[in-house]
C-alpha cells in the first residue's frame, strides 16, 4: 500500500472541521491541523486547505497572530498545491465588505461584496455554471453571504439573486465559495482533482 498523502488544514479558529476531515479521508487523503507557521513546516505536506465558515476579519486576524500570513503567501509563491473553501477563498482576495479596513492576502485582485439575494446568507444546493466540462451543472452545497462578483481567475459561476464567482483557479491555487465537502459525491470529486 502506498502511504497517504498528508494535506495541511489551516485551523483559522472559525468553524467545523468534522466534514472537511471526514472527506479528505474518504478520498484517502490524510488531513493534519495546523495551528502555526512552525507546525507547517515541521512536516511534509503534498497540499493546503484553508477551510470555510467564519467571518473575513476573524479569519484574517487569527492567521496574522499565528504567523499563517506570511506562510500561505511564500506556499502560493512557490508554486504549491493550495485550496480554500468559503471564507478560505474569500481571503484571496484584498478586502471584504464584511469587514472593512482588514486586507486579505491580496493574492487576487477583487473586493468580496454582500451577495443581492431573496435570503440571507445563501443556504442551500445550487448550480455551477462553466465553460469547462468538469464543473457544468455540477449541483453543490453553498452557505454565505458574501462572495466575489467577478475575477480574472473565474472557472465556475452560480447564481442566487445575482451572479457572482462559484470557483477561481490560479496556477496551483483553487478555491470555491462553495462546500465541496458538504456537496456528497460531487464535491469529493471536486476535491480529488485539486489534490490528488
């Protein structure tokens, strides 16, 4: 047997973790928490995860104290394999309206804005919308507020009283504002492409 490839979980201090964990293991990858900047270089690991749920500004403040910030950067700088969910995609990016005047890790160029729709926050299944075959009319798990209107970097859209980015992909960087390990077999699809 082949030793399981180990995917670093950023804890950001915000949300479940349950799902996530559970997934990555149903596709025979082995998550490890990583609390700090020492811990992610302590062990060698095949890609990242920033997870989803939590507030922009929480998740930004908590990565800054533990010396995250700065370690996701020189990850994404050196061309590995990095995914965030949620809020994890959101932090790209260099602001949010949910917290104004905390910059994100500016990686992407784009502020994250209140999503115009019938209820808030979004919650619930949904259609992406893509050019690529991969993600077509792919049915998947969302539960937010806010989201990204529009990127350079767009690979899947959905809509939910508006348009607005469903999944972004940059190099060795995707993320998507929805749960892909909240979205069943679809999302575990979605995962294993990223990191497999």
């Amino acid at each position: 047997m082949t030793e399981q490839k180990k995917v670093a979980v950023i804890d950001t201090k915000a949300g479940n973790l349950f799902s996530l964990f559970a997934c990555l293991r149903r596709i025979d990858l082995e998550p490890v928490l990583v609390k700090n900047s020492t811990e992610l270089e302590q062990q060698d690991f095949s890609a990242m995860v920033i997870p989803g749920q939590g507030r922009f500004g929480t998740v930004m403040n908590n990565l800054r104290k533990n010396q995250l910030e700065q370690a996701i950067k020189d990850w994404y700088l050196q061309g590995k394999n990095i995914v965030g969910i949620c809020v994890g995609m959101q932090i790209f990016f260099e602001s949010s309206e949910e917290d104004d005047g905390i910059q994100g890790l500016s990686l992407l160029a784009g502020k994250v804005t209140r999503l115009n729709s019938p209820k808030q926050p979004m919650v619930g299944w949904c259609d992406l919308k893509s050019e690529l075959a991969f993600y077509k009319q792919k049915t998947v798990y969302f539960v937010n507020s806010f989201a990204v209107k529009e990127s350079q970097q767009v690979i899947a859209n959905a809509e939910y009283g508006e348009e607005f980015v469903a999944a972004i992909q940059i190099g060795s960087l995707t993320a998507f504002q929805f749960h892909p390990e909240k979205s069943g077999q679809q999302g575990e699809e979605v995962l294993k492409q990223c990191l497999i």
